[in-house]
C-alpha cells in the first residue's frame, strides 16, 4: 500500500504539471506572452494617462485585455456551473443581456429617452435587472431541470426571443444615460486609474471564492453532474440544483449587462454581447472542463476568458482585419482545444517521463 | 510455445501511474479447456484480460498464439479479434434494437450490400449448431439475457475465435440459464476452443472448468488442474491466508431474542410506485433481517420503499416509536436511516469523484448546505474508513471509478457507516465482488449489529443470508409471503416459502 504512494509520488513532477486542469489556460496564456514579446516588446508598455475629463487612467495592452476580458470571465463563472450540473451550455446569455441591458435603461430613463437626471438611483436600476436576469435564468432553469429538456434546446427559446424582448422593454427606442457617476461604473473613478469593470470582476470573483469555500456548492454540482441518481439517493435534489446554476448564471448576466450599459451610457440591443455565450462556452472548454459536466474549476474557465480576450488583442495589434479575425481565432482554438485533450496531454506527459528516466538512472549509478 | 497450447502469456508486466498492476504474470491456454481465471477485485484478473484484448498495452512480456510465429504485439481490440481472441462481457454490449441475426453478422460485411435471406439463413444454422433456441429475426431486445448472452458467445465464435474470454457472464443469469450457458460452453470446449472463464461464483468454477489461475495481488500464484484444488484451498490461495473464516461467520450469528422490544422502524401498509403490495416491516435495535425471493420479487423495492428512493404511495412509518414521513432519502438519512443500492455503478458511487468526496457525500449532505467539511476533516474521516475498511486505493483523491469494484463497494459501505446510522439497509452489497470481500462485508455485518446497530440485508446467495440473518421477510410477486425465524432457517424452508401455494 504506502510502497503504491511512493511510486505515485515519484511520478516526474513536470507531468504532473501537465496532467493539472490549469495548466492549458495558463500555458496558452504564457505563450500569447511570448509571443507578443518577440514581435513586439512594446506590447507590454502601459502609460498613466488622462482621460477626456481630466481624470488619470492607466493605458495599455495588458490593461485593455483585462478590462475588456471581465465581462466574458463574470460569465465564465456562471456558465462553468451551468455545464457542470445540466452536462449542456445556456446559449441565450447574449440576449439576456440585451434583455438586462434595457432594464437598467428603463430604469434609469424612464419613459424619456434622453434624460437630464437619472429617474430612478442606480442602484435600484441594477437590482431590478438583477431580479429580472434572474427570472429569465430561472425560467431556462426550470425547463431544464423539471422539464428536463436538454439545455440548448431550452435555451434556443429566450436565445431566438430574447433580443425582440429587450427591444420590447424601451419601444424599439435606445435611450442614452449622460450620468457621470453611472458611466463612472464602464470607465474609471475619478482619482482611480483603472477601469472600474476590472473591479466589478475582481469582486465576482471574490463572491464565488467564498460561496465555493462557504457552501457546499462544487460537492452537490459535481455530484449531481456525475450521477444524478446516485445523488439523489445521497439526499440531494438535482434539479433544484440545476435550477440554482441557472439563476447564478442569470445574476452573472446581470452583472455583465450593468457594464456593458455602464461603458458607453447606452447599448443596441440587437448586436450588443453578440455571440458572446459562444465565447463563454469556449472560456470554459479552454478551462480544460468538460462540456459534458461533472467536475469543474472555475479559476480554469476564468483564465481560459482572459486567454480568448488576449488573442483577440494580439490580433488586433497584428493589424489583422476585422472582419478576419473569427478566422485566425479559430486556428488558434483548435490548436488550444486539441492540446488541451486529455489524450494528447497525456501522451505529452509521457513524453516528459521518458525524458525523466535515463535522467533518473544516470543519478542512480 | 508448448504443443497443445492455444495462447500463452510469459513473464507480462504492467503498470499504472501509483499502482503495479501485473508483476511477471504467466497464464497459459490449452485448445478445449475452460480455464477459470480467479483472484480477488484488484487481483489483475481484469488487466490480464485486457492487456490480452488490446484494451491496455503490456509494459513487458510476451504473448505467443498458436499458428503466429514469435510474440505477438496486441494494441487495439479489433487486433486482438483478428488474431482470434474474442470477449463477451459481463455487460451486453450489442445493439437491442437490432435482429438477433443482425447483430451476429453486424460490422463484418465485405460487401456494402446485404443479402437479407442469406444472412438469417447464415445465422439460423450457427444458432442451430449451437443449440440456442432463437429465431434469427426475432428482435434482441426481447430474448432474455441469457439467450442476449449467448448471442453475444455466438458472434465471437462465428468471427472463428480461438479463444474466447467470457467476463463475468454469469451474474445476471439465473440457475437454469446458467445451466444453458455451461452446456454451450461446453459444446464449444469440444470444439477445440479455449475457453477463459472469470466469475466469482466458486460452484461455477467447479462445475464447468477444467484448470485454474489463480493471481493475487498482480502476482502469479500458480496454475492448478481443478480435481487438485479443493474449494477451500483455492480461497486460502486467492486470499493468501488460510482460511477458516466462513465456518466462523455461522457460529457468531447472534440469536434472535424477543426480549428486546423496542422497534427502531416500524412500517404498516407500506407501498410504493414501483408495485409491490403494502406490506408491514419492522426491526428490533441490534437485528439482522433480509429479504428474499427470486430475483423481481420486489425485494429491492420493498427497501427502497423503507429509504423513500422510490415514490412512496401510502402506508405509516414509525423511527423510534415516533410517527414520521419518509418521502424522500434525505428524510430517512435524517431519521438514521442508511441505504446501501444494488447497482452500484448506477445509484452507488459519483465516478468522477475522489474516494474521500464519495466517502463524505451523505453526511456532508445531511449536514448541510452552509457547513461544509474543512478539507482536513474531510482527509481525516475518508482516511478513518479507508483504514477501518482496508479499501485498497492509491490515495483519498484517486478518483472512484478507478478501484475495483470491492473497493467500490467499500467506499459506499464506509460513507454510510460515516453518517452513524441507527438502521442500515444493505441491498446485494456482496454482489460482484470477490469472497475475501464478502467474508469481511458478512463479520462487518454481524460485528455493527453486535454494537445495536440495526441491519436489513438482502443477497441473492441464500446461504449468506442464513449466516447473517436472524430473520427472514420472504418475497413473491412483489408481495410479502412469509417470515421464517429460528429453526426455519434453512434452505429447504426457504425454497419452499419462496415456491409457496404454487407446489
């Protein structure tokens, strides 16, 4: 028994690494580095600027990445529970923030389009979207797990009708938000040179740390994603479970909906957060999670959305074009996607333990 | 290569990450023999089979098959198929939709087009030659299992298979198919096929094989001709150990004494979704009883009735005296009340999950959703079980799905002592697994009565039943027939109780 431990443990330490979830994001995250650095060392170069209003912001690559990465790493959290314990993807969360969106500004408008001062505190406008992202999360929830419908299919319902809702809720018109301290939420604070969404995430992150070490959230997800029955014979309901997953995801949206608003004071709904669930869905698979559900790590999905955010930045500062750039991305995720495959990472680690032996043998002698 | 030899294994070796799996093991066929492969879960009894069918390649070793000059390299299944080594698992792993002639002759066409007549025709005169009594056309959902298996058995002897392995195919038959299953194997013995057969039922072994392997602990422990291997001598060989324990077990059943009054579960009209009749149950503080019955009986729903795991329809339970409802588990779990299922792999263990996470789930569940266990606690409780019940497992974090299933079965076992329960319902907890593990699941039994612990235990082998139980709730027709104490313990009772009016 103990001489089976030794042997585990002297399994070479560097394949190990390379059997660790994390190791894919945060390789692919290494390499982006690398690469940038080569063609161009500037890259990393970060200014301390003024912004329009006077007011000091840090700019740069680096900053960009993580500024515009925390929408997609607030959804990564929510859609990584939502694979876990549904074994499927929400795909609706673009146009449930479309939806969340147009809350806020209703909220904040009122029925005017253009108003002087805000109608109603920002605060109330974002727990109404909150409540409101919520009882769409609970719906698709509740189509999954007591209508056991297969996720993307439940979620085609409010992904087809979602953005005509959001379009429904300001009559078809885009009201604009001119409040400094609401657009202070999408840039920065006066006195505080980073984007304020930077910390918006941080503090999500935060939140779900200590839900994961407060609760027994990851046990009953993991559980009920693995072996439904097995689960409920351990005393735990899966689809409340389920149904809990899917209104965290519906608060991520709202929170991802809040700062979209928040950025420019105002969104279209019909292409606002476009394709954006696809990218959550990628976040989570380049996490090296499973799609199919079972066991989970967030911090993975996390990482995963900042790699996607700094491919896209790479890209954009090799000049490649727009409208080109879905392709290229996609090399890259194919390349990121079959390395990350179990199968090849572990013929990976194989090759690094080879490697290790006559190392081993030659210290031996 | 020996003369008569259809296939020989020399000198194998294999590893996985933590764990030597097989160390210098031989194993040796003859062409017309039935070879029982035997050892208990962890043994290697299933890595030799599959380093023998390509599912995992050996790190050392040779393997030599009659009519191949020098070793052979197997890496893929269909490999090890074209050298003529066929497998039939304990699984069925055929397509029910399908004809019976269908799945015989399904993905061997050479051509792209199907001559319908001439395959039913084909597969009619294979069936024919077998003696199996099944229509070619006839749907393979609807056979029985056993006549499903022996399908399976006649497909690989069509693919002109020299050895054939047979994996546990015994354990969802019954006597009589059984039966039907020895006496093919036996047709195909004089045939000149080689047969491996792995089971852990010893009758089986005794009634139809010619020679056994025995391994232990990834070793060779030697090869025997079966008339010089009495039965007790090849369990002190599987175990290593001499072994006197089975005798022991009968003598500590304790008597069943009325003295004892207080009932800790109290059922009346009892029933449930799945069909049984209500039926009236109840256990003393520190008893053992079982249900029994043929397989279908209703045994298994009965005590999922007790655990609420199916939906409970009717009837008044009491836990201690006191009136309760019992809708779902987590309301028995909280009225004491653990449940071991019958199949593990479906409703027992969270593949995916650590050992320590499947060992702490009840009681982590029962506990609550705000109070999780810090991961000290967590190591502490999956090490305390690892040890009190000698589960054999890399480490706390190893994933389930990869122990054997014993120690599968173990795990189970431990996460339900760990909630501490006042009642423990076991349901086929020694089902698949190997006698050294069933000898120490039956004294755990015994020894958690002796301390109060209250036990229901249901076994398809009557005669651990009897070493266990003090009293015996008999089942037919998913209704409750009869209860036997005492001196009515006895097999002939039972059989008798279980046949009932019907004689």
């Amino acid at each position: 028994m103990s001489s089976k431990v030794k042997t585990a443990e002297k399994t070479s330490f560097l394949s190990a690494i390379i059997r660790k979830q994390i190791f894919i994001p945060i390789a692919a995250l290494i390499i982006l580095a690398v690469f940038n650095f080569i063609v161009d060392p500037s890259f990393f170069k970060i200014t301390l600027g003024h912004n329009n209003d006077g007011n000091p912001i840090f700019s740069g690559n680096l900053i960009s990445i993580i500024d515009y990465g925390s929408e997609l790493a607030i959804l990564a959290i929510g859609m990584t529970l939502v694979t876990a314990s549904s074994r499927g993807q929400d795909i609706s969360v673009g146009a449930a923030i479309a939806i969340s969106g147009s809350v806020i500004l209703r909220v904040l408008c009122g029925t005017n389009s253009r108003p002087e001062t805000l109608q109603a505190p920002i605060i109330v406008a974002f727990l109404v979207s909150c409540l409101v992202a919520m009882a769409f999360g609970a719906f698709n929830g509740a189509l999954v797990s007591v209508f056991k419908i297969q996720p993307m299919v439940a979620t085609l319902i409010l992904f087809t009708a979602g953005r005509s809702i959001a379009a429904w809720i300001n009559n078809n018109e885009l009201p604009v938000v001119n409040d400094k301290t609401f657009l202070s939420f999408g840039t920065v604070f006066p006195g505080i040179p980073v984007q304020t969404p930077v910390f918006i995430a941080i503090v999500c992150f935060i939140v779900i740390w200590l839900v994961m070490k407060f609760t027994n959230l990851r046990l009953y997800v993991q559980s009920v994603g693995i072996n439904e029955k097995t689960s409920r014979l351990n005393g735990l309901n899966p689809a409340l479970i389920k149904f809990i997953t899917y209104v965290i995801l519906g608060l991520c949206v709202a929170v991802v909906g809040f700062i979209k608003v928040a950025r420019i004071g105002t969104i279209n709904y019909s292409v606002v957060a476009k394709d954006i669930e696809m990218d959550a869905i990628l976040a989570v698979a380049l996490g090296g999670n499973s799609l199919g559900g079972g066991k989970f790590n967030i911090t993975a999905s996390v990482l995963g959305a900042y790699v996607i955010q700094f491919l896209t930045t790479t890209l954009y500062k090799l000049q490649v074009q727009s409208d080109a750039l879905p392709a290229y991305k996609a090399v890259v995720v194919i390349v990121l996607v079959i390395l990350s495959a179990p199968i090849v990472r572990e013929k990976i680690a194989a090759v690094f333990r080879k490697l290790r032996t006559p190392e081993k043998a030659g210290s031996n002698t | 290569m020996q003369e008569k030899s259809l296939l020989e294994m020399r000198g194998i070796y294999k590893s996985f990450p933590g764990v030597k799996a097989l160390t210098n093991v031989d194993f040796t066929l003859r062409g017309g023999e039935i070879h029982a492969l035997m050892g208990e879960n962890g043994a290697g009894k299933s890595t030799l089979i599959k380093v023998l069918t390509g599912v995992h390649i050996k790190d050392s070793g040779d393997i030599f098959i009659k009519g191949q000059s020098g070793p052979v390299q197997i890496h893929s299944p269909q490999e090890a198929q074209n050298l003529g080594i066929s497998t039939v698992y304990q699984e069925i792993s055929l397509c029910p939709n399908l004809s019976v002639a269908e799945n015989i002759f399904l993905g061997r066409g050479k051509s792209q087009f199907v001559n319908w007549r001439n395959m039913n025709k084909k597969a009619g005169e294979l069936l024919d030659s077998l003696g199996i009594a099944v229509k070619p056309t006839q749907q393979l959902a609807s056979c029985s299992i056993a006549v499903q298996q022996m399908v399976a058995i006649a497909r690989a002897v069509d693919m002109e298979c020299s050895v054939l392995i047979l994996d546990e195919p015994t354990s969802s038959l019954d006597e009589s198919e059984v039966a039907k299953l020895f006496k093919l194997m036996r047709q195909l013995k004089e045939r000149g096929v080689g047969i491996i057969f792995v089971t852990h039922f010893l009758d089986q072994v005794y009634e139809v094989c010619d020679r056994i392997t025995v391994l232990r602990d990834g070793q060779l422990v030697g090869e025997y001709e079966i008339e010089n291997l009495p039965r007790v001598q090849l369990v002190s060989k599987m175990l290593g150990k001499e072994l006197d324990d089975m005798a022991d077990i009968k003598n500590d059943a304790p008597p069943y004494s009325k003295e004892n009054k207080g009932y800790v579960y109290e059922a009346e009209g009892l029933c449930s979704s799945e069909g049984i009749k209500p039926f009236s149950f109840n256990i003393r503080k520190g008893e053992v009883n079982g249900f029994t019955g043929l397989l279908g009986s209703g045994r298994s729903e009965c005590v999922r009735a007790i655990f609420g795991a199916d939906k409970v329809t009717g009837g008044r339970v009491k836990v201690n005296g006191k009136e309760v409802r019992i809708n779902k588990p987590i309301d028995a779990m909280k009225n004491g009340i653990a449940y071991l299922p019958e199949d593990r792999k479906r409703d027992g263990i969270v593949g995916d999950l650590s050992v320590k996470d499947n060992i702490i789930l009840a009681l982590q569940v029962k506990k609550g959703f705000f109070k999780p266990f810090s991961k000290a606690e967590a190591v502490k409780f999956a090490e305390e079980y690892i040890k009190l019940l000698d589960i054999k497992t890399a480490s706390v974090n190893t994933p389930i799905k990869s122990l054997s299933g014993g120690n599968q079965q173990k795990v189970i076992l431990g996460r339900w002592l760990l909630t501490n329960p006042e009642y423990l319902i076991l349901d086929e907890p020694t089902r698949g697994i190997d006698v050294g593990t069933k000898v120490d699941i039956q004294k755990l039994v015994l020894k958690l009565a002796s301390e109060g612990m209250s036990i229901t235990f249901i076994s398809s082998e009557t005669d651990e039943m009897l070493r266990t139980c003090s009293r015996l709730l008999v089942m037919r027709d998913r209704k409750l027939v009869g209860e036997l104490t005492g001196d009515e313990l006895t097999q002939n009772t039972i059989m008798n109780t279980i046949a009932g009016g019907d004689r």
